[in-house]
C-alpha cells in the first residue's frame, strides 16, 4: 500500500472546497431596479431631432371650452338647457369640485377608462358616497348623470338641501336596490315615494338620471336607457313654497355594491 502523503491530503481538501454549495445568501447588496442608473452612454447624441411635447390631461369641468363642446349633447339630452358643468373622467380623475362623503375602510373609489367606480361593503346602518360637481345648484337648474350599478347594490343618487333628521331638510331623487325601484324625497322627518316598475330600470346597464327643480316648486326626474332612450319612465311633483330659493347639492350613495359613473352634468333651463 501507498503511503499518503501530507500535500496529497491538502489536495483534496482543496479539491472539496471548491465543489461544496454556494450561500443562500448573497454576499453584496442587490441594486433596486428604481435606483440603478445605466453608466453605459450612447454611442452618439442626435442632432436637429423634434422631441414630442407632453401634454398634461387637464379637468375644467366649467371652461368655456368644455361646456361648448357639449352644449348640443346637453340640448339634445335635456331640451331648454344649458350646460355649466360638464365632466367624463377622461383624464381618470376627479375634480377638486367633488367630495367625499362619510367613506370609510369597507368603500373603494376608484377612476379608471373614464369611469368612476364606487364599491362598497355593507356595513349595518352605514351609508357612503360620494358628493359631485360645483355644489350650486340653486333653483331653474339640474343635473345629469350617467350610471350603472351591480345587482347586489343598495343605492341613493339624488339632490339634497339641509342638514339631515331636521325640519329644514330637502331631498328627491332615485333609490334602487335588487327587488324595487322607486323615486324618494324627504321634506323633513317626513318620507315621499313613488314605485315605478322595476323592469325599466335593470342593473349592468348605463341609464341616465336626470333631476331639476324650478322656482315655482315644481320637481321633474326622468330615467332612461342610453342605448334605448324608448325605455324611460318620468316623475314630476309641484313641491310646497319651502321648496324655493335653496341651494342644492348631488350625493350617490351606497348601503353595499358597486355603482359607475361615466358621465356628470350639471345644467340650467328655461321652463317652456
């Protein structure tokens, strides 16, 4: 038999270091991806090349410009009117002009492909939303808005003047949930409603609302599909004196679901 040697002996133990199992972990910092700057420069610098100009999306829901690029969709929707507020989320933000009513941790607003979506977890006793538009609705004015709502939505979209549970209180506007549809209003403690049939009004379909109110009381609303304005149904009501010469505001309101918006308005008129 051989005799081992000492340097044969460091051989393989040489030989065994270099075939053992690397760290788990790594022995330098790893750069972030939104830190690492290229040190790499390109090779040559173009010259006399136009760079394109970013133009910012801008909201001007009460620009001259915007209210005229709508005044015909607004006359052809709402005869007698004239357009004053006017916004389709196209830049997929909301304007400083709309607030945010009571949401909590259980409500998600989003916007998104020009749409607003309002989700809502049912919380007992609970409602949430959101409040639109320049908030100055006063009398011989109205607004518009675009909508649609999942099956399982609870909701309120309406015009409201007061502080809520006092005597002062006003509202009309649509509640709908998954068994009725109904026109509602509130003339201080006291509750309004008239049903309509439920089959106008359908969910995962856009309908357009619609609520005004003139300065001899009289409340109009009107619902109807927009890809068929054929199915609508309408509510008109001569309101008390109480009614005159207030200050309204919107408000869409969730108990649970999700309600979108695509398009709001707000409008004056002239009665005919």
């Amino acid at each position: 038999m051989k005799k081992i040697t000492s340097s044969f002996i460091l051989m393989i133990l040489f030989l065994v270091s270099c075939t053992s199992t690397p760290p788990q972990t790594p022995t330098t910092t790893p750069v972030l991806l939104g830190t690492y700057t290229p040190t790499l420069a390109p090779t040559a610098t173009p010259t006399n090349t136009l760079q394109p100009t970013a133009t910012a999306c801008v909201t001007e829901p009460n620009s001259v410009s915007t209210l005229n690029s709508v005044q015909d969709k607004t006359s052809a929707l709402i005869p007698n009117a004239t357009a004053i507020w006017y916004e389709d989320f196209h830049c997929n933000e909301i304007s400083s002009g709309w607030g945010v009513a009571h949401a909590g941790p259980t409500t998600n607003i989003s916007v998104a492909n020009g749409v607003i979506t309002i989700s809502v977890q049912k919380v007992e006793g609970k409602w949430e939303g959101i409040s639109p538009g320049s908030n100055s609705l006063e009398d011989n004015k109205g607004m518009l808005v675009l909508f649609k709502y999942t099956a399982d939505t609870l909701a309120n979209l309406f015009i409201s003047t007061g502080e809520w549970q006092t005597p002062n209180y006003r509202r009309w506007g649509l509640t709908t949930d998954n068994s009725s549809r109904m026109w509602v209003g509130w003339e201080g403690s006291h509750w309004l409603s008239s049903y309509f049939p439920p089959e106008v009004l359908r969910p995962e379909t856009w309908f357009y609302l619609t609520i005004s109110l003139g300065d001899d009381g009289q409340v109009t609303m009107k619902i109807w599909e927009k890809d068929d304005p054929n199915n609508h149904t309408d509510f008109q009501k001569r309101m008390p004196d109480s009614w005159k010469g207030r200050n309204w505001l919107s408000l869409f309101q969730l108990y649970e679901g999700t309600l979108e918006i695509d398009e709001y308005l707000e409008f004056s008129f002239e009665k005919p």
